[in-house]
C-alpha cells in the first residue's frame, strides 16, 4: 500500500519553564497543538531546541518510574566526572549534554481522530538535566490530512 502525501503542514511552539532536573509533562500542551493543527490523521513530531535536556514519552501513572530513571541515570552518567573536559557551566554541564544525547531530542507519535494517539499509561515529558530551572522551547510540527 501506498501512502498519500500529507496535504497539511501546521507548525507552532511553546515554552517549558522547568525546576531544574527532573521531569515536567508536556502532554497536554503538545495536545492543544495538535489539535489546533486541523490535522486528522497523520504524524506529530516534537523538538526541543536545547542540549542539555530531552524529550521521552514514559509511564504516567506512577511517579517512582520517573525518579527511578533519574537515579539510574544519574548513576550512568555522573555530574563533575573527571572523564569530562567541558564544565563552564559547572560539573552538570557535560553530564547534561551525555544525558540529553543519549535519551534524545525530538518524538515522533500517530496522529489520529484530530489527537495523538498515546499508550492508556503514556505522557510526553520534558527531561530536564541542569541543576538549575530553565526556560526550554518546543518547536511542534503536525503533517497529514
């Protein structure tokens, strides 16, 4: 089967004003874009213009999954790491940008009846992985019909 080239394109962005490390949910927000898009069926995609943090589609129900991938990680890839020659910005600088690498930047997920379509147990996050808050800005892209 062949499939149609999208006939749509909408584009929009927002801001994500974080704490500092940890996660903040996005879902809603990237959902009210989508909506807005006029989009039907299609593909969603979600960046962050950032290094230093990520984006990752995880449980929603339970908050200890998301403080247990952050121990793990903290544990994978430790802030102030001799191994690391980058620290202007201090000893979470480099760990921050491994972190952001390793977990990603952007998300791609189905569009379908005008919403994304996500798992009974699934949010969109930001993984924010400075110490300090941060204002973080998401360029979404909806395409399809």
């Amino acid at each position: 089967m062949r499939a149609a080239p999208a006939d749509h394109v909408a584009q929009n962005g927002f801001t994500v004003h974080t704490r500092g490390r940890g996660f903040t949910e996005i879902t809603d927000k990237v959902g009210e874009v989508v909506a807005a898009s006029g989009v039907h069926t299609g593909m969603v995609n979600i960046f962050s213009l950032h290094t230093s943090c990520s984006l990752l589609i995880s449980e929603n129900a339970d908050p200890t999954v998301r403080e247990d991938l952050e121990r793990w990680l903290a544990r994978a890839v430790p802030d102030g790491d001799g191994i690391f020659q980058h620290d202007e910005e201090g000893p979470d600088d480099m760990p921050a940008h491994v972190r952001a690498i390793l977990t990603g930047v952007s998300l791609v997920a189905p569009v379908h009846g005008g919403r994304i379509q996500l798992g009974t147990w699934q949010g969109i996050y930001l993984w924010e992985h400075r110490l300090d808050p941060h204002q973080r800005k998401i360029t979404v892209t909806v395409l399809g019909h």
